[in-house]
C-alpha cells in the first residue's frame, strides 16, 4: 500500500496533480472504481443478547454482482452501472455510458490498473478521454473506495438479500440518494488534506 510516500508514488502523484491541473477548462475529473457485491453478506459488528452469538441468516448459496461507478470529484454527481462481470466488456459500459452523461465535454479518469482497465479494447474504446492512472495498490488514493465502504455498511453488512438484484437495488439507490456535497464529504474530497484538491481547485 502506498499509505507512506514512496518515490515512485510520490512522483505518480505529482504527474497525475500537473495532469489534471493542465487540463482543458471543457473537463471533467471522474473517480472510476468497481466493487463486488455477494449475496454471502460482509459480517459488521452488530448486537445480540450477552453470551449469544449475533444471528445471520444465509441460504447457502452466493451469488455476484459487479457495480462499476465513476464520481465527479468537482460536482459529486454520480453514475453506476450494474454488471454481471468485472471484464473489459463490462468497464466498457461505463465508459459508454460516461461519455454519453458528459457529451461535448472532454472526460478524464482517475483508475487503477485492473485488467479490466488496461485491456487493449478498453483502451481502444476510451479513445479521446484521458485515462489519469494511480500508483499500484493505493486504492485509499481513489475517493470511490471509500464511498463503496460507506454503501456496503449500510446495505449490505450483516443481511442477505434474495435474490440479488435486491441488493444493488438497494445499494445504488443508496449512494444516490446522497446530496452531491455528501457524496464528496463521504469519499474525502472535501478535506483540506485531500491530494488533488489544489489540482482540482484550478
């Protein structure tokens, strides 16, 4: 993880700070990450009776979902696309639906290097956007990684949805239903240590 500066974070962050900073006054900036979602739900600390254990309910199956996202780290507004895989293909729906959100401006995003991400054909379908790429294992450095935690303590911990189209229902409806100033407050970008917030200010 890149939580103490290395060089080579260090100098990654610097070049992704000049790059956005030099973009065109036409752009927008989105935070683009995916997370799964399991109908096996993540256990969270709850309440049970003393001496007892915490009761979950499960049917003994699983099941996954892909929830692609992609935030505007200037506005916090929001777009989420549903798939039932994490591949290229399905990064591809994203940007599809990205460029079409912001038609007639010009989109850069802020990602890490998932193979999802760095497949020729994604690359080739993100023709004319700007692909701002991370340090390797520095997911605290995306403002998304934090917003899907948030969404995953309050719908998902604890509770197992059936089926589990419920779930991502419920999950972006969610994180939708949070104000564009609670979105960025949520995911950190309204902190005063946040490392782009010089570079976004421009």
């Amino acid at each position: 993880m890149c939580w103490t500066p290395t060089p080579s974070c260090g100098g990654k962050k610097r070049r992704l700070r000049q790059q956005i900073s030099a973009l065109s006054p036409r752009s927008v900036v989105l935070a683009e990450d995916e997370t799964d979602l399991l109908l096996f739900p993540p256990l969270r600390a709850g309440w049970a009776r003393r001496g007892a254990p915490a009761e979950v309910r499960l049917s003994g199956r699983n099941a996954r979902r892909v929830i692609f996202g992609a935030m505007n780290l200037r506005t916090g507004t929001r777009l989420f696309v549903p798939r039932l895989k994490g591949r290229s293909e399905d990064f591809r729906a994203l940007l599809d639906e990205a460029r079409w959100r912001y038609r007639g401006w010009h989109v850069a995003l802020l990602l890490d290097e998932d193979s999802c991400h760095t497949a020729k054909a994604s690359v080739a379908a993100a023709s004319g956007m700007t692909l701002l790429w991370l340090p390797k294992r520095a997911p605290e450095l995306n403002p998304m990684d934090t917003l899907w935690g948030q969404g995953k303590d309050v719908i998902s911990a604890n509770k197992q949805y059936l089926p589990i189209e419920d779930q991502v229902d419920r999950f972006i409806h969610y994180l939708l239903g949070l104000s564009n100033h609670e979105a960025l407050h949520t995911a950190g970008v309204l902190s005063n240590d946040f490392w782009l917030k010089r570079a976004l200010s421009k």
